[in-house]
C-alpha cells in the first residue's frame, strides 16, 4: 500500500502521476480480466453449495473457501469474484473494480488509491472531489454497473442435451475442481430470473493451490501458489486464457492443451487430472 497498492497503474492524467513498478518489487505477475457473464447466477449460488462441493474433493485435490465481507456490508459469504476469490457479491467486485481499474473513488470506497502511494500526487492530479462516482436519475455508477452484471445471461451452451466428452472430462478428474452444476437459491428475495436455476458454470468457486503456474502473490487468506477455479462457460471464445494471459492465440485445442498442461506444474493440485488427460487416447 505504501507504495502505491498491489495493481500497477498502466494509464494516468498527467506524466508525474505516471506508476512504475516499484525497484524492490521482487514478484511482478500479469492479469487477465475476468468475464462478468452470469454474475448474477454466480452470487446466487447457496454457500453451503460451494462448501459441499470443497468437503467431497478428495484431499490432494481439495480447494479452500475465502470467506469474505461485503463491501457494502451484511453477513460474510464465500468469495468467489476475482482471481483469489476475495469478492463475494458483485457490488463489492463493482465497487473494488471501479477504484482499482478506472481510478473512480464511491461511497463504497471513497478513498483514492495515491498513484506510488504518494498522496502529493494526488493532490497535484485529481481535481475532482471523492466520492467521485457519478450519478444518473439519482442511481449510482455503482449501483448501476451492478445491476448490468446482474443481469448479464450467462454465455450460451450447446448441445442442451448434454455432451458426452462431459463423461471423460468427469473421468479424468478435471470435473473435480471444475465442478459441473449448481443451483441458485431458492429465496424470495431473488429475482425470477435467478431464482432455483441449474447452471453449469464448471467451476468450485474455490481456491487450489496450482504450485509453480500460480502468480506468486498473496492476497488476504489466499497464498501465493493459491489461484480461484475460474469458470469454463464460453471458454470456446476465450482468448487469452489463464490468469496472466500466457495462454493465447492459435486454435481453441491448442489454447486448451497448454491450459491443461499447466495444470501439470510442480506442485500443483491438478498434476492428476493432467495425466489422466495425457493418458486418453
């Protein structure tokens, strides 16, 4: 923090607010963002869901709950938004996300992240009061970025009636951390639309330590080897892939092979399902 906080600031309003990585900076690791797609589906996952899931992984293979506490307050609840699951409600991801990413202070988080952790640049850069966000017809920026990732379907999957390379990607273990289905809560004070619905998100939602292909940088309760399993859904479309984007380019098999190799790394938890996978046919 005192050196300008975890994120490195790529783009500035004036050159001496410009961040460079800091000279005893011993760890540097790149990030790809997220898909917001389905949010509102993955914020209505039950808890105890993804606690189920985390208790019947086997033991070399088991993953790890960051609980979390909203941002905007109320009870605390499982991570599952971010890299290293630090996030449990997309108000918070919004509000974190809009400070971290764009520089826009809320009321959520109406403290400027000082460019090198130094508050004299600040003050020499910003000229707008904080919280900074704006507001239209009386809602929030935040409020209403919220409210689009909310509602946000969820990237389309096909064939409806199943695949049958699903049966040997639970047979090759990868269904264990990439966990195929879960539904939401069946509560009142959810929106129809995100009420009791099966999705298949394939993702735990945990974090699983991935040895020498993680970041190497800790975060609260998530260690350094610690990465969050992110979802599979629209993988066909994503490119780059993996956390820090080394993964990229070429054909979705070739993207997906060197995905899966990774998963081989030294001392990862998915060095198993890896081999399964080398082992097919």
């Amino acid at each position: 923090v005192s050196l300008g906080g975890s994120l490195l600031q790529a783009n500035a309003i004036g050159n001496n607010c410009q961040e460079v990585v800091p000279g005893g900076a011993n760890v540097t690791a790149l990030r790809v963002t997220p898909g917001a797609l389905g949010y509102g589906l993955i914020e209505a996952i039950p808890d105890a869901a993804i606690l189920a899931v985390r208790d019947a992984q086997p033991p070399s293979m088991r993953g790890a709950a960051r609980i979390a506490i909203p941002i905007e307050g109320g009870p605390e609840r499982v991570g599952r938004f971010g890299w290293k699951a630090q996030l449990a409600t997309i108000m918070s991801f919004s509000a974190d996300a809009s400070l971290e990413e764009m520089g826009i202070t809320s009321a959520l988080l109406p403290v400027e992240n000082a460019p090198q952790g130094d508050w004299a640049n600040v003050e020499a850069c910003d000229e707008v009061d904080d919280p900074e966000e704006p507001f239209v017809d009386g809602v929030s920026f935040t409020q209403a970025i919220t409210d689009f990732q909310r509602y946000l379907a969820a990237p389309p999957q096909m064939p409806r009636s199943g695949m049958s390379g699903e049966a040997i990607f639970i047979q090759t273990d990868c269904a264990v951390c990439h966990h195929v289905a879960f539904t939401t809560r069946d509560d009142n004070d959810l929106e129809g639309v995100l009420r009791n619905v099966t999705i298949q998100p394939y993702s735990d939602w945990l974090l699983h330590d991935m040895g020498a292909a993680a970041d190497g940088i800790a975060d609260g309760t998530a260690g350094i080897r610690e990465m969050r399993t992110p979802p599979l859904w629209g993988v066909r479309r994503r490119s780059p892939m993996w956390h820090d984007g080394r993964v990229a380019g070429g054909t979705f098999e070739t993207r997906v092979r060197e995905a899966i190799a990774l998963h081989g790394a030294a001392g990862s938890e998915g060095i198993e399902a890896a081999a399964k996978f080398d082992a097919l046919s």
